[in-house]
C-alpha cells in the first residue's frame, strides 16, 4: 500500500554516506525514530506484516522477523507493492503483462502470471480478497492471489495504490473511492481537495484519514463525507498508519504525528538527512517505515 514511485523519488536522494558502514549508532537513531540497516540501496516502495514477518518490496524484496533485522531476498527486480492475506505475501510486478509473486512466510516464493493490461500501481487485501489497482482505471480482483478478475472496463483514471481499512477498501487517484468488494464504487460526496492526488488511508479513533500530494490530508466519520486539514507542510505525503494512539504520515522530506488526525506536528529534524519515504505500517507494537535507498525506519512512539 505504498507505491508511489514518481512521486517521492524525484525530489531528492538520502545521502549515501548515512548508511555506510562504519556509522555511530548516535548518527543513526534520533527520537522517536531509528534507522535499521537493510544491506541494500536499492528503493523499497511497500512494506506488509503478517505470520510473524515484515516483507518489504521495490528494486529488492526483503524479510524481517521483527522490522528491525532484515534479510535480502532478492535485488535487482521491480515489485510494485505487497499484501498480505489468506493466500500469504502478494507481491505484483511492475509494467503490464507481468507476474505475481506469492509466499506465506516471506522467505519462499513463487511467480504466477499476472495478466493485467496495465501497471499495478497497489494492492490491499480485506474482507476474503486482494485487490489491485492499476493505470487505465483498472481495478483487479482475486480470492487467491492467482486468478484475477477484471472488475471494470478500461478508462481515464490513473488509480494510484488502493488501502483496506475498518470493512473498506479506498481506491485513491485525486478522490478517495470506496468500495466493500472491490467491484462497485462509490466516489465522496465532499471532497474540498479534488486537485490534489492522494496516495494512502488509515483508520483509527473513529476517524478516516487520508493523505497525499502537497501535505494533503482530509479526515472522515463514514469515508463519504471529507474535511481537509491543515498541516502546514507542502510535502508529498505517500501513506499514513495508525498506531499506539497516533496518527503517522510519511513522505518527501516530512514525517508528520497526530493525536487526532486534525492537528499536526513534523517529526523530521532540521539537522538530520532528508529521508525520502514511500510506506508505513504499524504492527508489533511499532511503526515501521521504507523509502529511498533501502531506507527502514522505526519507531516505538
């Protein structure tokens, strides 16, 4: 649920020198956040827990047991995004007419032809089923991981990553659509931020928020109906999780907290690298974010 490759990598690159070997452990960790080495340099785009571990995807795939501790399975590919459900790990290629990559532990793997008629650009899986979103206005649908079914006709629409949160699935090109099987959707019925792409959702404290370009975020009671708040920040915001009574928000060069999803303060300090970030999720009791040149950072706030 975080794929937004051409929204966050042009605007700049994590320097080099921060993960090189050799770095004090001060040079890596500032509160609340701390840096967790990957091995790899290569951009990671989405990142999923489930059956004990963390997989994060992109130009490598990696595995941790803890989303501290990572394990390079593969590098030099394109995986535009992961989701986890019944079926395990499901991990689209980039481009059309690709493949599918499909595990339960993270570890082993398998590649399944995906005939999709146009780049996946996400994937989320809820109520019995994953489903993925694409250029074209395309929408794909699977129980298995497998088998997929088209669930629209080719259009317009450029639909950006898709999220399941509290029963809903929210497919996100500059409008938040909503959708309890990923056949049939519906657009807001207020949304004062329809300029704005929007990339990434959560849900916690009763409330939906979601985020996107230019500090966009717009908050919901029912997903239908949407407030835009303001953050004071111009940052492309990638994704947003909830966790641990806080709202956390991620992108190019902000991290953004929230008690309440309305007000809003910047974690990124002003003397630390300007990290690049695509994804973020909370499971294990932490906050566990992927961006730029194997970039994984955590947090327990």
């Amino acid at each position: 649920m975080g794929n937004n490759r051409g929204t966050v990598w042009g605007l700049f690159l994590l320097p080099l020198a921060l993960l090189a070997a050799g770095c004090s452990q001060d040079l890596l960790t500032f509160s609340p956040w701390q840096v967790r080495p990957t091995g790899t340099q290569a951009n990671l785009w989405g990142i999923a827990y489930g059956n004990g571990a963390f997989v994060a995807v992109g130009e490598a795939l990696l595995v941790s047991p803890d989303g501290e501790r990572w394990q390079k399975v593969t590098e030099g590919v394109c995986l535009a995004d992961v989701a986890f459900g019944d079926a395990g790990f499901v991990v689209p290629e980039c481009g059309p007419w690709s493949g599918v990559l499909i595990s339960q532990d993270g570890y082993r793997w398998q590649r399944y032809t995906l005939s999709s008629h146009a780049p996946i650009n996400g994937i989320a899986y809820g109520n019995g089923r994953y489903v993925a979103v694409a250029d074209l206005g395309l929408t794909y649908v699977s129980t298995d991981g497998l088998n997929w079914q088209r669930a629209n006709g080719l259009g317009l629409q450029r639909y950006l990553d898709v999220t399941f949160v509290n029963g809903l699935f929210i497919r996100f090109d500059t409008d938040p659509w909503v959708s309890t099987d990923g056949f049939n959707w519906s657009l807001p019925e207020q949304n004062p931020s329809s300029t704005n792409n929007l990339y990434g959702g959560t849900y916690g404290k009763g409330l939906y928020v979601v985020v996107g370009s230019s500090g966009t975020v717009l908050t919901s009671t029912d997903a239908r109906r949407w407030t835009l708040q303001r953050t004071n920040s111009f940052a492309g915001l990638a994704e947003v999780a909830y966790g641990n009574d806080r709202f956390v928000a991620v992108g190019s060069s902000e991290i953004l907290s929230s008690k309440d999803g309305v007000e809003w303060v910047s974690e990124m300090p002003s003397d630390r690298p300007m990290w690049s970030l695509a994804d973020i999720i909370y499971a294990q009791g932490k906050f566990v974010a992927v961006g730029s040149k194997g970039l994984v950072l955590t947090s327990t706030r």
